[in-house]
C-alpha cells in the first residue's frame, strides 16, 4: 500500500478511532488496530516518553499537555501517536530536519 497524504499515515498504522453506525447506533470505540502493530507500539512510547520524560520544551509537548488537559492522557498519547506518523512521514517524503522550536529572529 502506498502512501499519498501525509496525514493518511496515523490511519495507515491503526491510530483512529473505531467507529460502528447503525440505524439510529452510532458509537466511537478505540483505536482500529490496522497495520503494523510494531510501529503503532513505537509511535505510541515515543509519544509516551514525550509527554511523561522529555523536560525540553516544544511545540509537541505543548500541544499534547493540551490535548491530556481536556480528553485525558490516554487519549493525548494516541493523539499525538498520530501526529508524530504525519511528521515522521513527513520528514521521510522531503528530507527536512525536525526543529524543537521556532526558529527565531536573527540576532544583529
């Protein structure tokens, strides 16, 4: 399977939630567990060291202390599972380096 869009990638490795409709049912479960359990497993530790052990800061950490904040921690691991993949392929498709921070106004 080839991957197009970026942000497929989560999709791709099973990090979306499960979704079942019927009549008048319509129930989100957990994630769908499709694809390659051993990337989902990496993904989902290296979002765990990034929220739990990481103290450096960053537009990641940022948003995934956010996300545990208002939907839980759980979730916010899964979440940004997901987004590190979108990255990850990302940087995999251009060849650019991740930077921590914005890179700010040079100094005269």
């Amino acid at each position: 399977m080839t991957l197009t869009a970026s942000k497929a990638a989560g999709a791709l490795f099973g990090l979306t939630p499960k979704k079942y409709q019927s009549g008048e049912k319509d129930v989100t479960g957990g994630i769908t567990l499709a694809g390659d359990e051993t990337v989902r497993t990496v993904l989902y530790e290296a979002a765990n060291v990034l929220l739990s052990r990481i103290t450096r800061f960053s537009k990641l950490k940022h948003w995934g202390m956010d996300v545990a904040k208002r939907r839980g921690s759980k979730r916010a691991k899964v979440a940004l599972a997901r987004k590190l993949a979108v990255i990850l392929h990302r940087i995999w498709i251009d060849g650019t380096t991740y930077r921590w921070t914005d890179a700010g106004p040079i100094a005269a």
